[in-house]
C-alpha cells in the first residue's frame, strides 16, 4: 500500500467523530472515496483503438517467417508483378478482346413507389394540399438523394387514397392511371444534376409550368434547363408520359420529331419557288411521254 494511504484512511475515520462545520460537509465524499491502486494495471487501449503490425521474417512461430508469406522463389518472391500479369502469356482481354460498353446515355433515377407515397401522408410528413416537387421529398426524407431525377412506379396503387399534384422526371403509365383515378395529377419536368442540386439548395425554383407567373415568382439566380436532345425533347413533348411539353404538340399530331402528320412534310425545292414566283410549277413527271 502506498505511503499515503493509511494517512488517508486515518482521517477519513477522524472525520466521523468530529463535528464537521456546513460549510466543508461537501468535501466529505471526496475524502471518503477510496479507489484500488491497482487501477493503472488495467488500463487498455479500446478493441480497435490499435492493429498490431506485422512483423515478418522473425521466426516460425510467427506464422509469417522464413519466406514472410512470399513463398518459394521465382518473380513474386525476389521482386514485383505488375497487375494484370499472367505469366508472360498473352493476355486473355487481347485474345478474346473487351465484351461490353459503357453507355454514355444512361441515367440513374430515384425510385419511388406510391405505397411510399401515402405513408409520409399518413405520417404527416408530406401535405397533400400543396405541390409535391423533389424539394418536398428530399427535405420530407421521402428520397435519400436524387442524383439524375426521380421516377414514379405504381407499386401499392390499391393504397392511394388521397388525390396529389406531384411534379417529378418520369413517371410509369400504371402510376399515372393511379394517381389520375383519386383525382390527382402528374407531371413530368426534365431535370439535370446541376439544377436538382441548385432546387435544393433553393437556387431555382422546382418547377416553372406552361405559363410561369414572373412577376409574383421568388427572385432566384438561377433558371431551370430544357431538354437539348431528341430523346429528352419527344419524351416531355408526349402526352402519354404527361410531359410538361405536351402543350406545344399541334392537335392532329405526335411528339415525334422526325415523323411527320400527313400533310406536314417538308415542302420540296419546286413547290417552294412555285409558291415565292406566284406561278404554278409543274407537277413532277406530267409532261413526259412515255
């Protein structure tokens, strides 16, 4: 026992006896606590607080001795093998050459189900009432992330029961028949990563209609984008996918670029000067003989 203990103990028990004023009373559980000495012995670092290194080459019982786990002689053993070796041979990726490809044109959507849906409404964490955009359902913990977009499925339809205006990139036909059915709506807006990641940090508005109202409209810095290829241009444009280009499709027509309604093909170099001199061209092969 150190030398300083007994002294200790010897006035702990002196304090009992006498009277103590009020004032040191609060000293007394201090003076009174007694703590084993060998306390220091056991201390230790946390389980993972520490990885013990391996030391190689120090003997068999080590496990990694004699060799220091490299094996018996040749090239992994005295020196280094670039990655992909295989011995000198002809690569196999060569032989057989590289199956697959990247596609540049991929995307990665956010799913999300309406059974998913009306349980952040029974829960109180998404409102009805107002406009469902990717900012409601990211701040809401509906979606952890969107990276390219988000794109609805009809997964727990029979569990719809409240009508909503949900604005999101795409959308299944079974979810818009389920959605439209309770009396809601869905729309379908292009979006890219950086302007999801500007919605968010409340840079540009979450969704700019047919007919935006600028002058009641928040200021912001930034403006959403439009689709740029054809791809994204005839998918927004059709009406089956409720795409927020639909207005702009002629009546009688499709959302099809490239495909034309009878009538509406491109005028021809004859037709054209015919209309601009004010004379009737003749039509193609009418004065041939045979």
């Amino acid at each position: 026992m150190p030398h300083r203990l007994p002294q200790l103990v010897r006035w702990s028990g002196s304090l009992n006896a006498l009277s103590i004023p009020p004032i040191t009373s609060f000293l007394i559980p201090f003076l009174q606590q007694r703590r084993p000495v060998s306390i220091l012995s056991s201390l230790s670092d946390n389980a993972s607080a520490y990885n013990k290194r391996i030391r190689r080459g120090r003997g068999p019982s080590s496990g990694k001795g004699k060799t220091s786990g490299r094996g018996h002689k040749g090239q992994k053993q005295h020196g280094k093998v670039p990655r992909g070796f295989q011995g000198g041979q002809t690569p196999v990726e060569i032989v057989k050459g590289e199956r697959g490809f990247t596609n540049n044109f991929s995307v990665e959507m956010s799913v999300l189900n309406l059974d998913r849906v009306q349980s952040w409404i029974d829960q109180g964490r998404l409102d009805p009432l107002k406009q469902i955009t990717l900012k409601e359902l990211v701040e809401s913990r509906c979606l952890h992330g969107i990276k390219d977009g988000v794109k609805l499925l009809g997964r727990g339809a029979e569990e719809l029961r409240t009508p909503i205006n949900i604005i999101v990139s795409r959308a299944s036909a079974s979810a818009i028949k389920a959605i439209e059915a309770q009396g809601g709506s869905v729309t379908s807006r292009f979006y890219t990563r950086p302007s999801i990641r500007r919605i968010l940090l409340s840079q540009t508005p979450s969704f700019a209609g047919q007919a935006p109202d600028v002058a009641s409209a928040e200021p912001f810095a930034f403006r959403l984008p439009d689709p740029a290829s054809r791809r994204d241009i005839e998918y927004y444009r059709d009406p089956a996918h409720r795409g927020y280009l639909s207005h702009l499709v002629p009546e009688g027509e499709g959302p099809s670029l490239f495909f034309k309604a009878p009538g509406k093909g491109k005028v021809g170099r004859r037709e054209k000067m015919g209309v601009l001199g004010g004379m009737t061209m003749p039509k193609k092969n009418e004065n041939r003989v045979w």
